[in-house]
C-alpha cells in the first residue's frame, strides 16, 4: 500500500496545498514496516486546483496523512480513491509508523479559509 504526507523538509507541511514536495511510502501493513519511500514534486501554485490527487492516485496512493487540509482537497482526493486522515504533524516518517500503528485517527478539522479553494496572498 502506499501513503502519501505533504512535506516541508522531512515534517508534515501544515497547509497541504503549499508543500515543498509530497513524501509517498509504500509500507506493509500487516508487518507495520515502511518498504520505500520517494519524493513526488507538489506542482505550482495551490495543491486543490492542480492535478496531485490524479498523479498520486496513479502511483496508487491510497491515503492521505496531513495536517490541515480544505474541504474541496479532500473532495479532490476521494473522488480519486485516496482516504485522507487530518490533524497530523512532526517527523513524516515517525507519523507513517504511528500510522501503521493504528494510533492516528483523523481530526475532521479542515482548514476553513480554503473551503472556496485557494487562498489569496
């Protein structure tokens, strides 16, 4: 399976839609190992209006572990068949294992000022 984490350096980005690049793992989940990992480049401008949810779910990523994510990046995400768990910070890494865990549940908070896509600077 693999799992994907928006990411600025090797911590989960708070604001999915402006990660420097996305950190996808493949892990197993039953031996609750991480198998590989790789780093996918986030596309300019704002993450729910470019097309990473079609590149990753073509890569067959599965889920979306993130800190705060809008309502119309989760949308994006589903309807390309990837399950996002919210509310999730510090190292990617240590985060996927606790997700392996079975330890992360999802906040259901969503970042509010996005809910009309991308926020102006």
């Amino acid at each position: 399976m693999k799992i994907a984490l928006p990411s600025r350096g090797n911590k989960i980005d708070d604001h999915f839609g402006h990660c420097e690049y996305f950190t996808v793992f493949t892990v197993d989940t039953t031996a609750k190992t991480i198998i590989d990992s790789q780093i996918v480049p986030s596309p300019e401008g704002c993450g729910c209006k470019s097309n990473i949810a079609h590149i990753l779910a073509e890569m067959d990523v599965k889920l979306m572990i993130a800190g705060n994510m809008g309502e119309g990046a989760v949308s994006v995400l589903n309807n390309c068949g990837i399950d996002v768990l919210r509310g999730c910070s510090g190292d990617v890494k240590a985060v996927a294992l606790k997700w392996l865990e079975g330890s992360l549940v999802d906040s259901g908070d969503c970042c509010h000022e996005h809910e009309h896509g991308c926020h102006h600077s």
